[in-house]
C-alpha cells in the first residue's frame, strides 16, 4: 500500500492523514475550529484502528487528498 492515505469519519468532523501503519494526522472539528493532531502508535488496539482506517471500515470513508489539504491550509 502507498502512503500517504486520506480517510474521515462518516460524519465529516474528522479527516485523517495516514503516512504509514503507525502514523496519522487527524484533523478534528470542535464546534466552528479545526485543530490537528499527530499520532505515533504502538499499542495493539491502535495499530488496530488504523489498519480499520486503512480499509475503509465502518466509521471511515476514503477521500481525496485536497479535502484533507483544504482544511489543514486553514489552520
């Protein structure tokens, strides 16, 4: 699989950046502002989540890059 991926939840309020297995940026929606978070994970259940991310599981859906860059541009 090539990385970078980009992925959100269903309800639009959070986009992630996944740069390898382990690593991600999520960019969140808390009322009107966005904030970006980076994650390095090591813990089973994590790794788990981001493999569920990687597969387009049920909360996540694939998008396209510039969806992800728009809102990352504006912080």
């Amino acid at each position: 699989m090539e990385f970078p991926q980009f992925r959100k939840l269903e309800n639009g309020r959070s986009l992630y950046k996944i740069t390898s297995a382990n690593q991600f940026t999520e960019l969140q929606q808390i009322g009107s502002k966005w904030f970006a978070y980076q994650f390095e994970v090591d813990q089973f259940p994590d790794l788990m989540r981001v493999q569920e991310m990687l597969q387009g599981s049920h909360p996540f859906v694939r998008v396209q890059k510039d969806e992800f860059e728009i809102i990352y541009s504006r912080l």
